[in-house]
C-alpha cells in the first residue's frame, strides 16, 4: 500500500509530546482536559523549559494531572493552588510555575486564592478549566454552571435567585492591576485547541518577563456530569457556554 | 562576643528566623503575634540574606504558601495566634501528609472562637493531637522564655528537616510580648541543598517530584500511614526534651510548660520555703511528651499538679504517662487569666497534699 | 493536488469519543465494530483521503493519534 512510505520517520507531523508521560488518562471520553493538558506540555516542550517548570494540580476531575505532566508538581489542597503556585514562585523565581485549576477549585473555594495571587501580580501561570460543573463528585453545580443549567444539586435547574448567578472569574481577574494577559479560550475543535496552545505559549513567554499573572480560562465540556456524548456536548458548549462566556483575548499587555 | 539584646519575644523569633537562614515567612496578622510580620517588613530581610516575606490574605493562604515553598525544600515558616491556626489546619494536615518540613508557631490566645488576645495555653489539644484531619502529629516545642523561643526557631527548622514534618512552637501571649534578655545564635547560612524529595525542576536522569498527600488505594494510604506513625516513634524515641527542678527530694510534683511554668516554680520556691517538698518538671517538647520521665517520677511523688492555662488539657498526658501510680490534679486559670503562684501553692496544698 | 498522509492509532489508548471524526475534514475516521480491551470503540482510518493536517491528532484528548505527511516533491 502507497500509505506505507508515507509512515515513515521523516514524514512524522505530529505526535504526543514526551512532556506527556505515557499514562492513559483517567478522563472520561471526549472531556477536553486532554488536550488542554496536551496543549500545555506541547508548550512546555517547545519552549524547552520541562526542567524549569513547576506545577500545581488542583482538588477536581485534574487532582492527578500530576500523573501526565512529566515535570516536577505539587499537588494543593483544595482552591489553595494560587498559594501554593505563590509559595513555590517567590522561592524558586527562575522556575516557571503554573496552575491548573478547574471552576469549582479556582472559582468557588479558592476565589481568595485566585483573587489576591492575580491582584499582587505573582508572576506564574493560571490554567482555568470551566465546564460549568463538578466533574469528580458527580455533576454538581459549579459556580460557573449556567442559569437554568441541571446539575445534581440543581436538578430543576440553577435557578438565581436562590443560587446566585455564574461568576465570570475571567472578566474579574481581568480587572485587577496584577494580571498582564488574560484570555478565554476552548480545546473542542482543532483551530480553538491551537489559539489556545498560542495562548499558553504566550502566557509562559510573559512569565518569563515577569509581567504578572496570566490567566488562561478554557472553556470546556463535561459530557459525563452534562449527560451528553461528546460531540453533543461540544455542540451544547457552543450554543450555551459560549454566549455566556465569549472566547478571546480580554486584556493583553500593552 | 555574645549578641546579647532585650527583645520582645515576637520579634526575637522573628530575629531568629532571618538568622536560622530561612527562607521564607507568610504570615497574616493577628493579636497577639502582629509584631513578627512587622518586625520582618522593617528588617527586610530581603536585602540581609535573600529570605521572602509575604502578608497574605489569610492564615489559609499563609499555611499554603508555606507548602509551596517547602515543597521545593526551602526553609519555609508561619506565625499566628490561635484563631489563626485553626485556619491553617487544613494545610498542616496536608503538609505532614505530603512530608514537607516547616515551622509553624502559635502564640497562643483565649479561647474558643474569637476569645480573647490575653495569653492562654488552651491550644494544646490542637497542638499535640492533631487540630486538622488524619492521622498525623507535629513536633512540637513549648518556650518557656525568650531565649528558648529564638533557640526553637533554629531547633524547629533542624527538626523539620531531620524529619521531614512540620513542627510548632507552642508560645502564649505572655512569652510573645514580654521582653527579656536575649542571646542571639550567629547567622546561619541559606540552604543551597536540592533535596530529591523537592520540586526544583526536573532532571533528565530522574522521575518527576510529586509532592502530593493523595493516595487514591486505601493499601498505599496504609503504607503512608506506617511510614508516617514509625517516623513518630523516631521522634519520640530521639527527641523528648524537659527540664526538672527540685526533684530528687520532692514529695510532689508539679507538671507545667511554658509560661506556665515560670510562675509554677515561684510556686515552688514557696512551698519549699514551707517546707514542702515539691518539684517541676517542665516540658520542653509536648509532642513527643515525656512520658517515661514523669512516669519514674509517679512511684517517687504522692500527688501531681497539673498547672496549665486551660481547663485541663495536658493533664491527661500526665494521667497517660503516671498510669494509675499516683494521683493526678489539674489546676489551671483560662480565658486569658493567669494564674498566681500564690494560687498555685493554694491547688497544690487543697487538692494534692490535704485531697 | 494535497500531500498524502496518514495516522496511526494507538488503539489501545482510545476511548472512542469521535471528536477526531468530526475534526477530520476528508472523513477519513470512522468507529470500529470492535473493541479494545477496555471495551471502547476505538477509532479506525475507513479511506485512503488522509492529508495529514494533524486536526484529529489535536482535538484527540487522549493522544492517541499519530500523523505523518509526505514530503513536498523536491
């Protein structure tokens, strides 16, 4: 068969970087945590900098991404990752440092966290994944769920008056004087997957300037906790998180 | 030449953090202990040896600063006051679950809740059995002066190492603010070691560092748990530390640390200047908690007072470690009052000699 | 005329979520009726229209996609 000279090491385009161990991932079908973790070793192998990178795993779905990324981590209490990326940052100031972080670590218990690390401008990297749901609890409501959404702790429905309304943590970290670069991005088809990379890869760039926090949120899906398939739930995200959550760049440094 | 100055005890420690080479402090104010933040802010050590300090935005942040750090093998320390601690029990919990070193000290205050800022030694339960969730001790140093508390600073960090656990000093109110004379220990130098345990970054030759507390099967949590309770019997084994004053004759004995102690041995002086024969063992670790010295003592003595500044907390250690040879009373004042020696002298003669 | 190309997939590792099949402009991937040890579908080239533009490789979560293309004709 022709394809056959074509598998061949020179003609090699793409494959899983080393920054990645070779574990399979605990992840359910389809859920973007993958390729966001993907999109961050990718970065971390281009930049050549998995010797001098430091990372915080969060309390959530990623509580073992220190399973995946072959680079020295920390794995911190619950909403505490923003402290702890401070603790290891104003140490080891050399080292790139980031934290990966989904909505109910980084935007219901850790908010101080969040908050206060981005307001002084600690020079590290924030990954935020928001899917709008707790994943590994089993589909509870985040507090970035959508209004109306169904969670097991909404099951008719969030409803704002008596559960408060998603907290765009984005658009607040995006305010405060500390952070450089903050953007919103998704991992469900290859061109946003690759602005994302872009953004990551900038991100680190910045960090190395010490131009204060970025803040990278990925909009993301939860086919288990949504109870869809993922190309379903990829829809939905579209149609739903994104009129709430609009992708792009919210601040970039001057 | 000896370094010798009349400080407050806050600062004294905090004096003795730059010195012990640390480095670096998180800490978040509270009465009564502020002045260890700001005695570093002035001092900034920064310039001095390189040592971070950061205020934080709370005791929970604080404590989880201090893992990053120790995670990375730094030299890493907190301080705070009792409402404070009981914030950062959750981090302490995980940072002896993921083995860091760190120092924590609690300049302890009334309670419980918002209390009192008076002095108190009514966080001793929290000290010694834990305070946060799991199976897990700190070590943890009772000062009774000013030196002490500057000599812990240094001894807390060594044995934070050595044993890879965090260890508290247990201070009070009293010994916080008071000014004595002091000596200070020379300049130590920063660690420049990278420990294999540490998140420095990683190296081709090895694995990645994970500092982590989970173990998703219960038999790894097991092995954990062994680990960590055979490294307790390390300590308790290596590291007891008392003094005892008067004992060899003494008829009765009484228990006390800290501040606490002070004013227990002008008690002392008192009874003996009756003629009562009664001794002090004070506690310089009350984990580990000497147990054996307070046990020989039980088949010497006819009563033990327990002194403390709470409604009894170390006296069941005292019971633990007498098993039964003796009786053993408990006389204490709380909520931020401290007892006399008058008083003092007054429990030991109503509830041990005329009991 | 487009460069040819191809995958490889590492079986074993797919969870058959089908995100590659939509991200694959020439609907090269398609499900297989067989199972991997763990009980998924796993992914499987159907045709030969492949071009190597890595999109199923990027949006795979788990990795499992390697792409390879020919070189341009010298």
């Amino acid at each position: 068969m022709a394809e056959n000279n074509i598998i061949s090491p020179e003609n090699l385009v793409y494959e899983k970087t080393s920054v990645l161990t070779d574990r399979v991932l605990h992840y359910c079908p389809g859920c973007g945590h993958g390729t966001a973790h993907r999109m961050l070793a990718e970065v971390v192998d281009e930049l050549g900098i998995q010797g001098d990178t430091i990372g915080v795993a969060p309390v959530g779905c990623s509580v073992l991404a220190y399973y995946y990324f072959d680079v020295d981590m920390q794995e911190a209490a619950h909403g505490r990752a923003p402290a702890v990326a401070t603790g290891i940052k104003r140490t080891m100031p050399e080292k790139y440092v980031f934290t990966y972080q989904g909505d109910g670590d980084l935007a219901a218990i850790g908010t101080a966290e969040t908050l206060h690390a981005c307001n002084r401008g600690e020079n590290f990297l924030i990954v935020f994944i928001n899917n709008g749901i707790y994943g590994m609890t089993g589909g509870q409501m985040a507090p970035t769920t959508l209004p109306g959404m169904k969670s097991s702790t909404s099951p008719y429905g969030r409803d704002v008056v008596t559960m408060g309304n998603p907290l765009k943590m984005t658009e607040l970290v995006a305010e405060l004087p500390g952070t450089c670069f903050v953007t919103r991005q998704s991992v469900h088809t290859p061109a946003n997957a690759r602005k994302t990379k872009r953004a990551l890869k900038k991100a680190m760039e910045y960090q190395k300037q010490n131009k204060g926090t970025c803040f990278v949120e990925i909009v993301s899906n939860c086919p288990s906790g949504w109870k869809m398939t993922p190309a379903e739930s990829n829809k939905w995200m579209e149609e739903n998180m994104f009129p709430y959550y609009p992708l792009g760049d919210i601040k970039v440094p001057s | 030449m000896k370094d010798l100055r009349l400080m407050k005890g806050n600062e004294a420690m905090a004096e003795a953090a730059i010195r012990a080479g640390a480095d670096a402090y998180f800490g978040y104010p509270i009465t009564p202990q502020s002045e260890v933040i700001e005695y570093l802010m002035r001092e900034n050590p920064a310039e001095r040896t390189g040592m971070q300090v950061l205020q934080a935005e709370s005791e929970v942040a604080a404590i989880n600063m201090v893992y990053g750090a120790a995670g990375c093998g730094k030299r890493a320390m907190t301080t705070s006051s009792s409402p404070g601690v009981s914030l950062m029990a959750e981090g302490l919990s995980y940072i002896a679950g993921a083995e860091l070193p760190c120092l924590v000290v609690n300049v302890v205050r009334g309670g419980p809740g918002l209390g009192t800022i008076q002095p108190s030694q009514s966080d001793y339960f929290q000290a010694v059995k834990g305070g946060g969730h799991g199976d897990y001790k700190l070590i943890v140093l009772a000062p009774a002066t000013v030196q002490e508390s500057v000599d812990y600073v240094k001894l807390g960090f060594e044995l934070a190492f050595k044993y890879r656990n965090p260890v508290m000093i247990l201070s009070d109110g009293i010994i916080g603010q008071m000014m004595e004379k002091v000596e200070l220990f020379e300049q130590q130098p920063r660690l420049t070691e990278e420990f294999s345990w540490a998140t420095v970054g990683k190296k081709p030759d090895r694995d990645s560092v994970i500092v982590t507390s989970l173990q998703l099967q219960s038999e790894e949590q097991e092995k954990v748990n062994l680990r960590l309770q055979a490294k307790y019997r390390e300590v308790e084994k290596n590291e007891v530390r008392f003094e005892s004053y008067e004992c060899d004759d003494a008829e009765y004995l009484f228990v006390a640390f800290g501040s606490c102690a002070r004013i227990t041995r002008k008690a002392m002086e008192m009874a003996r200047g009756k003629g009562i024969r009664v001794g002090l063992l004070r506690p310089q670790t009350v984990y580990p908690f000497p147990y054996d010295a307070i046990n020989k003592l039980a088949g010497q003595v006819k009563g033990i007072l327990s002194v403390e500044m709470n409604a009894g907390q170390m006296v069941e250690d005292v019971r633990l470690a007498v098993n039964g040879k003796t009786t053993v009373k408990h006389f204490g004042r709380f909520g931020g009052m401290i007892p006399s020696p008058a008083e003092i002298l007054n429990a030991l003669e109503q509830k041990i000699i005329g009991g | 005329m487009a460069r040819k190309g191809d995958v490889v997939i590492n079986i074993e590792s797919c969870k058959g979520c089908e995100v590659c099949i939509t991200a694959c402009p020439n609907q090269v991937l398609a499900l297989s009726n067989e199972v991997n040890s763990k009980g998924y579908h796993y992914v499987m080239k159907v045709n030969s229209a492949c071009v190597g533009c890595a999109n199923c490789a990027v949006v795979c979560p788990d990795a499992v996609i390697t792409v390879y293309r020919e070189k341009r004709k010298q």
